[in-house]
C-alpha cells in the first residue's frame, strides 16, 4: 500500500456563530458606466491590477477608497478572533445577528439504498449524511450526519455504503477522500471518527465477512486512483484503536482504468467488477490466512462490446452434474453474471465462472476455448441504469431514462412493463426476502414496489431542486446527437416562493432530471410544480405548470429529445389564494434548418416561433391543489411593431392586493387583476357557488424612451432590450420598473392606481440591471453595484460595488445567478452573488461549474454595514424571504435548504427532524407500548378468574358487564401511523381509543394459542395532569414528563387547576348538562359529523338497560382563538 492507514477523529460539526462584518465606506460615483463588454467564467478569474490610486474594470475607473462586496466575507474571518476577545466592546446598532441554519434536504446519491434486517428500514445516502427511513410509514427515522471538520476539504462526500454481514445494526460509509466510518445506524453513534484509507481519494467501496485463522470479521474492499497513475482494488482489515489486532490492507489488482463497479459476493470468495467495457471476475485462492496482508485473488478479465453501466451477481450451488464435474469452479457453486452497457443492452452470462476456468485450462492445453457467448437482450433506447437478478434468479429487473420498469422472464422471454413512473429510473435494489423492489428515480424520491402486485408500499421524495453532478453521467459516455445549449455555463435560477397560508410549504419549479453536468452548457425544461414541507423535509405534491411528456414519446424521429417548457417566474399572493407562473418555451433551432437562406437568420426565426404563457391559478381546497383559472397567450410582444411573443423579464406581486405585473421586451409594464365573471350581467358561479373570476390586464404602461443629452441628428435603430425588473413598495402605492439595452440607466416610478409613470431618475445604476426591490423607503438596484436609494428623499443611501469575478460575468450569467430578497418583516434585504472555488492554491477551475458557490450578505437597507455576511458551500438557485417570520430561505445547487434568520428571532417553519431527533423512535417502534402496559396489568388481576372459568365464558355476551376485548393489532391500527405530525387530531384518537375500552363486545372469540391467556382489560382511568405544577421550577419538570408520557404513550390526558374561575365552571357545566335536555333535532344542527373541526355534539354508543336503549352524548366545546 502506498498510503498508511490511520485512526482518526473528527470534531463533531456545529452551525459556526456568525458576527458582523466590519463597518465600511463606500465611495460611489452617480454617473453611468459603460455597458460590461465580453465576458463568461474564464475572464471573471482574470486578476485585477491595481496601483496605488485607481484601477480599470470593464472600462470605467473604480475609487480605492470603496470596497469589493467580496471584502466583507473576507474581514468577517480576519476579524473573528478580535470579535471573540471583546464581545462587550460590539457595537448595540449593529442590530441583532444573524444565524444560517444547518442545511436539511439534499439528493439522493447514485448508490444502491440498502435494506435493514427484516426490512423494516430503508437506507440511503445524501451528499454529507445517511437518511433511514421506515418501510412502513415512509417517514425519515433517523438522519446521520458525518462529522466533516475544517482540516478536511469542503466538497467531501459520501461515494459508497454497504451493510456490515457481521453486525446487522452497522454499516460501513466511504467518503471521496479515503475516509471510511463505521457507523450504528441505529443509534448514529461512530460519526465521529473514521479510517483514512488513501490519500489520493476514494471512488468505490463494499465489504463482506469472511473467516480465516478462527476469526469472523468484515473485509473492506475499495477502488481508489494510484500516486503513480492507475487504479487500485484494496482489501482492508479495520480495526478499533487499541486493538491487538492490526489495521492492514492489501492491494489486489491494479488497473489501467478506473474501476467503477465492485461487488463481492459469496463471503469474501469472490469478486465482480466493471471497469469501463471490461469485466473482472475474481476468486479467493486459499481461506488459509491468518491477516488480510496475506490475502490472495485471481482475476480473470474479458471484454464486453460497449462502456458497462450496470452489473449484477447471482452465486447458487451447483448441481450434482456439475458438482461430478471435479472442476475447480465446483467450490463456486454457479455464478450468472447480468452486464447492462450505455447502449441500452444486456447481456445474461450464466454459469461464467465455470465457463472462464474451461476456457482457462482450454487454451493452456492448446484446445479450442470454450464458446462464452452471452444471451442478448436489448429494449432500452440508452444506459441500462440498473439491472437486478431477481431472488429466484427466474427474472431479470431493468431501468433507465425511459421512465419504465421491465421485467424479463428468462425462460419465455416475455417482458413485463411498469410505465409511467415520474422520472428515469437509476436504481433498482431487491429486498432480501424478495418480496420488495426498491426503486430510486432520478427525481430525487425512492418507492418500494411489492413483486407481486408492483405497487407501491412506501415512497421517499426529496427536493427536486437542480444540482451540479460530481461526475460524468453514463450517457455522456455515448457520443450522441447534441440537444440545444446555451452559449455561456450557468446554473438556472430556480422560481420559488414559500405559501403564506402554510409558512413551512416551500413551491418550487422542477423538472424531471435536474441533473446539471459541471461541463454542460444545457437547458433544463421545469415544468413541474412541487410543494415541500420544511418541517418534515418530505414532498406534499407535484403537480404539472406546463405541458409535460412524462406519459408521451418523448424522442423524436431524429433521435432528439423533445424539450419542455422552463418555468421562468412564480409569485403567490399574500394571502396564498393565487399563484402566478410564466413558462416559456423555444424551438430548437434544428427544427428550423429547412428555412436555411442567406436571408433568413435562424435566430430571428426562432424567436418569431416562441410560446410564452402567463398563467394564474388558485388555490383549491377540496381538491388541495392549484386549478388552472386563467392563462394569457403572449402577454408581451417582441417589440412594439412586433406581434411575436416576446419574453417576460420580470413577474411582480402586489403585497397589498390581488394584482401582479410583468414588464417584457416590449418596453412595456403591464398590471393584472382579477374580475368577476359575468353572463348577461349575472355573475357565473362555480360548483361550491362561489363567484367566478378571469385575470385580465388593468393598466399598461409605456416606458418612456430614456432623454440623450447630446443631441443625435441621425435617428438610430430602435434598440430591444435585454433584461428588466419591476420593484413594488410595501403598500402597492409605487411600482418601480427598468430596462437595460440602453445607454441611460433610467428608473420608472409608476403609481399603479392610474397606471401612469410619476417620476423618472436617470443614472440609477451603472451596468446591467439583474435585480430590484423596494424595502420600506428604500429602492434596492443590484447592477454592477449594489446601490441603496431612498425615494423620499431622492438621495442615494449608499453602494457597494460588486467585484471583479461579477463584473466579467455576462448578463445572462448574472440574471440567473445573481438573487435578491426582500425580508419587510426585517426591513432588511439580503444579496447572494456566486464565486468559484479553486482547485489548488492560486489555479481556478475554467470551463466548469464544479467548484462555483455562493456569498451571501445581509443588510439593513438604511446601513451600509452588513448584518451577516457569510459564504455557503454551495451555488444558490433560489433566495425567498419566509412567510411569517423574519428572515430567508436558501435553495443551493446540491438541492439542500438553509435558513437566515435573526438569533433572537422564532423562525415560521421548523427545519425538518427525524423520528429519532423528536424523542418518538420508540413510539414509531413499538407505539402502544405504554397502553399494552395498563391493559397487561388489569389483566393480572382477572388471570384467577379466567382460568376458573369454563370455555364457554370466552364468549361474551351482549348484556354481559364483562369487560371489552382490546387487542394490540387494533391499537396499533390507531397509534402505530409515525411521528407526532403525521397523527390525526387528538379529539379523533381519543374517540377511537374510548370507542374500544367503553364499547360492549357482542359474541367476541378471542383466537389463542396453546398455553396463552386471552388478553382481556377494561379503560377505567386517564391520565390526569395538575398545571399548577408547571408554574413551579421545582415540579416543572415532574410535570412535563407525565405530559411527554400522556402525548406519546396514550394518546390523550385531562388537565386540572387550569386557572379557569370555579363559578364559571359551575355555569358551564350547567349549561352543558341542560343541552341534553332539549330535541334531538335541535342537537343534530351541531352534530360533530357536519363541522369544520372536531367540535359540537355527538353520540357515542349505546347501552342497554332493562330492554331499553341509552345513547351516551357528548359535546366538544372551545374557546375561540385568537390570532
């Protein structure tokens, strides 16, 4: 080996304090500057000369004295330890700080999930963590974060896990830099140190038991890249510190060619991998080893036709002719080998191990080699992602882009098709027992399907945001037909806004494979609209914004893909009623070929044939979800003598009413609000009756041509142009639109009410507009800097010029990548430009996205000094402020959320835990525990009287008092549904439970085996809690423990000495027991059945006494609540 192996731990991992930055003073020029010239990633990383006095960007001269918007993330961690030393000298005006959340969410990794013993759990990886969920509720049981300290690189990540065959509650976790944990998923314990295995990284790892010299332990086999050059298979032995056994690897076969694909099967004794289009396959020569040092394999290597995407191993005994054989593949028993390649074939080689020895020993002995040709079989269009033995080896399970599950029946060769899934399948994984499939699709979710009926029994979705891919994608590795592209690297934007009616809901456009490639230049289609729950960090719904070929063709005759809308802009409605989208879609400029001419230009052709929708939707609460109420075709043309659809630069909401507006390339800013539907002066009403509406515009507005002050004589061509944005002030009372393409930096306010421009200001902003908000009297510009106007006063507040990475980037660049967010709660703004990491000290990365991530400050729009000021691991495609509370909520580009928020400050949604982190994983194990303990204990007491019994006593009677027949199975059905936020409201529980405990069984047979007491117990009692003692610190305590015991283990309590005055108690109760009294009628007004909530009257059950039926009553009573 040529790296050492070591023991080492690291530091458990927190949220680092954030402080504030250092005050600055920014000297800003009010004259414009010409427009950024050239640019794209490779000239951002250019550095900049400076002297002493002034220095040239893009072609205007900055001071020395104002500051890099970059600086400030800089002086925050040169002045961090200064800070610590004299916290009681920091400044009071600063302003409360500022914290940035741990991330929760993130993608799935292209790994196999693994299933726990007994299959109740699933495990799969994120980039940093291990995610465990429940088979049975779908929910996150727990979540396991590595602890990856400061002395190790930022982009760390998991590449590899597989489950310990020693131990089943272990599971050994590789990470890209060598680092091996060995973790408890159970518990989460082990995170905090790891073995490093090699110092050039680690791209593969799995591990089996294997015995030798009396010892049963896990062997670790990796793949690595060699110092010299090359690849490595290593075998290694892991030991705990302070073992008497020693940590030793050995290396077992090296390679020209990276080694992509490793399995070992059959105890350690034999070894399955792909290596680009080759296939190795490995024996164990002797078990006869006393340490792995001493370990030996031999390979045997062929070649397959095309690169191999996916490979799977059956080992079975073999049968007694072959067994008579006295071959040496006979201690093998029969290996089939399933081989799927980028071209969409399979390849079925059974019994190769056999196979391979003949032709072995065949041609040693100069005989003719035995004849390997595998059995072919071809239906997928690209790379067979994932192909999958089933457990009786009489199917074969195969996946890929094509959004189908096929199954091959090997003996007729008949194929079975589970279509229409959501995105490309690339994982497929069969449960140990066989009767499951676990299936991870490229949309960030998992489901396991039952092999029986392939329908789903549990589902895993994630955020689908866009992420930037570690690696090459396997169909890179065909050379096809490119799709179209863009001209520059970018990350899309990502439209986004979070429901005010549900604070923890964040809306997101998707798509269906938000994969980006570090090197591609490709346009995503997000046609989708998926609503995710930060709180419990799991998917609510997704539904279609746009036309979508999830269930179509979705190639054409040429071999090209046929693209889908992208989602541009989304906004909500401040009261979360309605939501307003623009999708806008392009035709490839291939389909325009056949117009070739000198005289025609394809790219003007093109934009004549662009499809732009501006699309409002309501919020439907029968069916939960958005109804498409109206959608305007082309609201903005390609320029005003143009009637082409035009683009839609900027979407706006009103945060006063129900008004949105959009300014497009037609120079014009256009108002939309809803009006009542109306037929023959009647208004048109819908199936609930409720008065329909339609969007229309209300106001257009004609921005003016900006004022030369030189005098042209030559009339110039009107020029389109490129970028806009529109700003609305906290009350609607001022609308504030530009537009770039000109050379007069000129800013519109618009009164909204009339529809009319009231003032104009030349020179806002030097550059390219990307983005504009207005925060209380402040109008916020991010251009080439970032400029802070007070409109009151029509002075300029203060500017921060962006730096030069920004500055060289191009427009589109910068409008995709660049994001601004308005906090009104805070009164604050918060601006997150993106920068690129390095790859060595002073070298950057060109051509590629890999290593971009993103700065994010924020600021009190009337200071100039930043609140917070901080650097994300990760390129942000989304930047929203929350619903109800201060701060914002980040998207980045590895599909993970952050929150900002101020410490002091309670944020509207809780970041998402697992069952284990709530305190409930032994509820969601074993739920009714602490009921079945009451119902076992009552039991105790009638044993005697059981047994004394005749048999015949075990059917009880209609009119007998004996007591009801519970069994856990029917308490289970009501408890045994997941964590606290997945339960029903407790008034439905506590009617469910009452009904089993109170209700008289009639004609029960309790079913029991040999020697078992039937389980029979009465409810007689709740828990009753005493609130005065949570108003003592010394009982407090005492009490919240008898509170956690009563939510989580029965279900429901009663309260006493809750402070409510006795007399209006009596009165209360006076009144209730006079309501009995009246009509049944009358009460059946305020039945429970036909209420909003689980309050008014309702009737329980019956009793018979005396031949006459009682009906036991109830009603639910609450105080109103008040917001």
């Amino acid at each position: 080996m040529a790296s050492v192996l070591k023991r080492k731990r690291g530091s458990a991992q927190g949220v680092e304090t954030l402080k504030r930055a250092k005050a600055t003073t920014d000297v800003l020029e009010d004259a414009p500057a010409p427009a950024i010239s050239g640019g794209g990633w490779d000239a951002a990383f250019a550095p900049v000369k400076q002297n002493n006095e002034l220095a040239t960007v893009n072609g205007h001269n900055e001071s020395s004295d104002a500051e890099d918007f970059e600086q400030y993330t800089q002086k925050e961690e040169s002045e961090k330890k200064a800070r610590k030393m004299s916290k009681s000298k920091a400044s009071k005006s600063k302003g409360p700080e500022w914290k940035v959340s741990a991330p929760i969410g993130g993608r799935m990794i292209d790994v196999d999930p693994l299933f726990t013993e007994g299959e109740k759990f699933l495990i799969v990886a994120h980039r940093q963590s291990i995610q465990v969920y429940s088979t049975s509720t779908s929910h996150l049981h727990r979540s396991i974060d590595l602890s990856v300290n400061g002395s190790r690189p930022a982009d760390v990540r998991i590449v590899a896990y597989a489950l310990s065959e020693t131990d089943p509650n272990m599971i050994w976790v590789a990470c890209s830099d060598g680092a091996v944990y060995h973790i408890n998923w159970t518990t989460g314990a082990g995170t905090d140190q790891f073995w490093t295995t090699s110092s050039m990284g680690m791209t593969h790892m799995t591990a089996s038991s294997m015995t030798s010299a009396g010892r049963t332990r896990d062997i670790v086999f990796t793949t690595e890249e060699r110092r010299d050059g090359g690849w490595r298979v290593t075998a290694h032995e892991l030991t705990p510190p302070g073992s008497d056994i020693p940590t030793v690897a050995r290396t077992i076969y090296t390679s020209t060619q990276p080694i992509h694909i490793l399995k070992v099967v059959k105890n350690g004794n034999l070894i399955v991998a792909a290596s680009e289009s080759r296939v190795l396959v490995a024996n164990l020569r002797s078990a006869d080893f006393d340490s792995v040092d001493n370990i030996r394999y031999e390979f045997r290597v062929f070649e397959s036709t095309d690169y191999i995407s996916s490979i799977d191993v059956r080992v079975t005994a073999a049968n007694k002719s072959q067994k008579s054989s006295k071959s040496k593949a006979e201690a093998f028993g029969v290996v089939d080998v399933v081989v799927g390649d980028v071209k969409g074939s399979i390849f079925v080689h059974n019994d190769l191990m056999r196979k391979m020895i003949q032709s072995q020993n065949a041609v040693a002995s100069g005989k003719a080699a035995v004849d390997m040709m595998p059995r072919k079989l071809h239906w997928h269009r690209k790379a067979v992602q994932s192909v999958k033995w089933s457990l009786d080896g009489n199917y074969l399970i195969s996946g890929g882009s094509e959004t189908v599950l096929v199954l091959w029946q090997l003996d007729t060769g008949k194929k079975t098709f589970l279509p229409h899934l959501s995105a490309a399948i690339q994982n497929i994984v069969v449960s140990p027992t066989g009767s499951s499939y676990a299936v991870r699709l490229a949309d960030n979710s998992a489901m396991i399907l039952s092999t029986a009926e392939l329908k789903p029994t549990a589902s895993m979705s994630g955020l689908q945001a866009q992420v930037i891919r570690d690696s090459v994608s396997l169909d890179a590795r065909v050379s096809r037909i490119k799709d179209e592209q863009r001209e520059g690297i970018l990350v899309q934007h990502a439209p986004a806004v979070i429901n005010p009616l549900q604070p923890s809901h964040l809306l997101l456009a998707v798509g269906e494979n938000q994969e980006i490639d570090p090197l591609s230049k490709q346009i995503l289609s997000t046609p989708y609209l998926q609503t995710f729950d930060i709180s419990s960090s799991h998917n609510i719904s997704r539904q279609a914004l746009s036309r979508t070929n999830i269930t179509n063709i979705n190639v054409g005759p040429n071999a090209h893909r046929i693209s889908e809308p992208q989602v541009t802009h989304m906004q909500i409605s401040h009261d979360g009623l309605w939501l307003a989208t623009v999708d806008e879609w392009l035709p490839p400029r291939r389909d325009l070929e056949y117009l070739g001419h000198s005289t025609i230009n394809l790219a003007d052709e093109q934009r004549k044939r662009r499809e732009v929708y501006l699309k409002f939707w309501q919020w439907s609460k029968s069916a939960e979800t958005w109804e498409l109420v109206s959608r305007i075709d082309a609201p903005h043309t390609m320029a005003p003598e143009n009637c082409g659809a035009g683009r839609i630069f900027d979407l706006v909401v009103d945060p006063s009413s129900h008004a949105f507006s959009t300014i497009g390339e037609d120079s014009t800013v256009r108002i939309w609000r809803p009006k009542t539907r109306t037929r023959d002066g009647i208004a048109v009403r819908g199936k609930d009756g409720e008065a329909l509406v339609s969007w229309s515009c209300r106001g257009q507005v004609t921005l003016p041509k900006p004022v030369s002050e030189v005098e042209v004589t030559v009339p110039a061509a009107p020029q389109r142009p490129d970028h806009g944005c529109l700003a609305f002030s906290e009350d609607g009372s001022v609308l504030a639109a530009a537009l770039t393409g000109g050379p007069d930096a000129v800013i519109h306010l618009i009164d909204p009410a009339v529809g009319a421009v009231r003032f104009s200001r030349p020179t806002s902003y030097t550059g390219d507009i990307v983005r504009m908000a207005i925060v209380s009297q402040y109008l916020v510009t991010v251009a080439d800097e970032v400029r802070v106007y007070d409109i009151v006063s029509n002075e300029l507040q203060y500017g921060i010029k962006l730096g030069s990475r920004q500055l060289a980037l191009t427009l589109e660049q910068k409008a995709e990548m660049i994001h601004l967010s308005v906090d009104r709660q805070s009164k604050t703004f918060a601006v997150a430009l993106p920068f690129k990491g390095r790859e060595k000290e002073g070298v950057h990365i060109a051509g590629t996205l890999a290593g971009v991530y993103s700065q994010i400050a924020v600021f009190d729009a009337s200071q100039a000094t930043p609140l917070m000021a901080q650097s994300l691991p990760h390129l942000i495609t989304s930047l929203v402020p929350s619903a109800t509370s201060p701060g914002y909520v980040a998207v980045d580009a590895a599909a993970e959320i952050t929150t900002i928020t101020p410490k002091a400050s309670q944020a509207s949604a809780v970041m998402a835990h697992s069952v284990a982190d709530l305190g409930l994983e032994a509820v969601a194990d074993e739920p009714v525990t602490g009921l079945m303990q009451l119902v076992e204990e009552a039991e105790a007491e009638e044993v005697e009287d059981e047994e004394m019994a005749d048999a015949e006593a075990m059917e009880v009677d209609a009119d007998d008092d004996g007591a009801p027949v519970v069994s856990q199975q029917q308490l289970a059905n009501i408890f045994d549904i997941g964590p606290s936020f997945a339960l029903p409201p407790i008034e439905e529980m506590f009617y469910q439970v009452a009904g089993l405990f109170s209700a008289k069984p009639i004609g029960v047979h309790l079913l029991t085996t040999a020697g078992e007491t039937p389980r029979m117990s009465s409810f007689s009692s709740i828990p009753i809690l005493d609130l005065s003692l949570a108003r003592d610190p010394e009982t407090k305590p005492k009490f919240l423990e008898e509170l956690r015991h009563a939510l989580l283990e029965v279900g429901f309590l009663y309260l006493k000495n809750v402070g409510i005055p006795e007399e209006l108690t009596e009165r209360v109760v006076k009144e209730g027991v006079g309501f009995f009294d009246i009509p049944l009628e009358e009460k059946l007004k305020i039945e429970m059945k036909t209420a909003a909530s689980f309050l008014g009257y309702s009737r329980l059950d019956a009793e018979t006494t005396a031949h006459s039926t009682d009906h036991r009553e109830q009603i639910d009573i609450s105080t109103p609540h008040v917001s």
